[in-house]
C-alpha cells in the first residue's frame, strides 16, 4: 500500500516531517510506501521552491482542494489553523499527523478530540520527544520496576530565543493565534514526557510570566501577550511530586531539554544537550552510571549505525513517523493520539487557571 501525503505547513516542522518521510525507505524498509503529493501553503512562489526542495508533487493554496487526494493529512501550521482542516480531514477518515499543541484553547481542543474519535481514521498529536532512543530507555526501566517507586519528576525545557527584547515579534506572541506562549509551545512537550514516564498529574500550582511586554514589527511596537516563561508544582495521581518550568527569554540556554526522575530503588537523568545518553543510578550505586543509548539492542538502533555511533534530534521524527505509518498500515491504535493532546492541554489550561485565581487546582475539577 502506498499512502499519498499531503503537508499543511512547510517550514520548521515541514522540514522535519519531510526529512524523516525521505529518511524511512532507507532505515526502516517495513515502513508502508509514501508518496509527498501535494504541499499546501499560502505563498504560491515559496510553496514551489519548498515542493521542489522537500519533493513533493504539487502545490496546493487551498487545503480544501486537497483533502480529496491524500489519505494522510500533516497539519503542520499555526496553532489557530490546527481545528478546522484537521476536523474536516477526520471527518472524510484522512489519517492525520498534527503538531502541537492541539489548538489554542481546550475548548477547540475537545472538538478536534471528538472529531478523532468518531473518525475510522488515526489521529497523531506531534509529541516526538517521546522518540528519543535514550527516554524510549527511560521508559522501558520506568515500567520494568528498576526505579521502584516514582517519587519526583523534574522537567524543563529552557531556550534563549526571545530573550533579546529587541527580537523580532511573531505569531508566537500572540494569544489570538497562539493560546500560550512558552507554555503550549515547549512545556507541551515537558507536561507530555511527564504524563507519559510518571503517569497523570492530579493538582498543580502555576504561574506565567512575560518579562518582554512589547517587541518590534517592522517599524512599530506590537504587545506581547502571551507568557515568556511558566512554572509549575504538580502532584501526579500516583502521589509522586513534580517540578515544570520553561523559558523562551533563558539567556544562554537553548533548546535545554531535561528530566530527572527519582524512585525508591533508583534515579535517572537525561538532557537532550547529550541526547545519546542516560545517567542511570540503582539503588546500591554511590553514583549515576552513564550509558550509552547507542546499541543494537537500544531502542530504534538496530535500523540505524554500528555501536558508539550517535543520532540526532531529527531522528525522532524518523522513529515518529515510522510508528505513525505503520499504525495506520495495520490498523492499529496509535500513541500520542488525540485523547493525549487533550489532556496535555488541560494542564495547560490549568497552569494557566492557577496563575489567574493564585491558588492550586485541581484537574478533576
């Protein structure tokens, strides 16, 4: 079976996702046949430099126009343009692959959730730190007992791409398009890892800040209104304890992406800035012994280089990818689904709740 691909979106996320589709065949040979056949876009000129560049067959200004013909939907766009052409897709049971998060608000949220879940079709939310061999590893100890007890998960992700007040303002400061700033783009991210290697977050405590309160568009000064950093006390329903923050204005970090977890028999650590590795601590160990996640017998390695030989961030999009196709290849069930990006988005939307009343909540609220 070949499945045609249609991208809404050709930028960051278009790169990644039509790199890993490139990368598949080569690595990955069980993968189902794809073929990119048409890119969709604003910009007529832009999208036949980028149809070229990412190889797709043809353009397309109207997503409208193209839902007919492919039977995997990318929506790769801006968080305001998420619902409606993913909505419409499911609707007509064209699979679908959206970034995240789901959508501004919860509300929307729910609808695309609805949407999925009275679709034939497989709906992905675009979580793809999930895919690193080294937090694959994580996961495989987490459930296998080694760490015992889960009693602290401390996540981050720091980035200092907006903290000169003189950067450039972007669709990222907008609420209207946007719904949050660091907090759905990259706490996302954080809260997703955290469900996913702790299990659900019961009670919280946030707070929001935006330091930069206006920043410049061409000639003028636009308000910034959404948040430039987020922290977060969480309490998971197993009772463990947790730490989140994130930053877009972290002088000196980017891309800072981290998790440390803590249990009755043992701890680990992992930072994308060595994404190749987890420090592992058992509980008769004076010290975190560092591994390598590089072997055949490692998560995902065995398609790719000899031992010692390491991947990058654009590999997780591969390992994404190659479980979402397949999926849909064996009518399988998919995770992250939509259900997932639903419920990421509502601690967001309490992170966010407990900044306004200044107190803590609850999410079963």
């Amino acid at each position: 079976m070949t499945l045609d691909i249609g991208f809404l979106g050709y930028r960051f996320m278009g790169k990644a996702h039509a790199n890993a589709l490139a990368r598949l065949p080569m690595f990955f040979p069980d993968t189902p046949e794809t073929n990119r056949s048409v890119l969709i876009g604003r910009n007529e000129s832009e999208l036949s430099e980028a149809a070229a560049r990412l190889g797709f067959d043809r353009i397309e200004t109207d997503w409208r126009e193209a839902l007919d013909e492919v039977d995997v939907f990318y929506n790769l766009g801006p968080n305001h343009i998420h619902a409606e052409p993913t909505i419409a897709a499911l609707e007509s049971n064209v699979h679908v692959m959206c970034e995240k998060p789901l959508a501004p608000e919860i509300e929307t949220a729910r609808r695309m959730q609805d949407a999925a879940r009275e679709s034939d079709a497989v709906a992905a939310t675009g979580f793809n730190y999930r895919y690193l061999p080294a937090l694959q590893l994580a996961k495989r100890l987490i459930d296998a007992g080694e760490l015992g007890q889960i009693y602290r998960f401390k996540g981050r992700c720091l980035q200092d791409w907006l903290s000169n007040p003189e950067a450039a303002w972007n669709w990222r400061c907008d609420a209207s398009t946007s719904g949050t700033g660091v907090l759905g783009d990259v706490g996302s991210h954080t809260i997703d890892l955290a469900r996913w290697l702790v299990g659900d977050i019961e009670s919280l405590s946030g707070s929001l800040t935006t330091q930069i309160t206006e920043r410049p568009d061409g000639d003028e000064m636009r308000p910034v209104t959404t948040d430039d950093e987020y922290s977060a006390l969480v309490t998971f329903e197993s009772g463990a304890e947790g730490v989140l923050e994130g930053s877009r204005i972290a002088t000196g970090r980017e891309a800072d992406n981290s998790v440390e977890i803590y249990g009755s028999k043992g701890a680990l650590k992992f930072t994308l800035r060595r994404l190749n590795e987890l420090q592992v601590k058992g509980v008769n160990d004076r010290g975190y012994q560092q591994i390598l996640v590089t072997d055949p017998e490692d998560p995902y390695l065995d398609a790719w280089w000899p031992s010692g030989h390491g991947l990058g961030w654009e590999h997780t999009f591969v390992h994404e990818n190659y479980e979402f196709l397949t999926a849909i290849n064996d009518g399988e069930q998919y995770r992250p689904n939509f259900d997932d990006g639903v419920e990421v988005q509502r601690v967001v939307e309490a992170i966010r709740d407990s900044d306004r009343r200044g107190e803590r909540v609850s999410l079963n609220e």
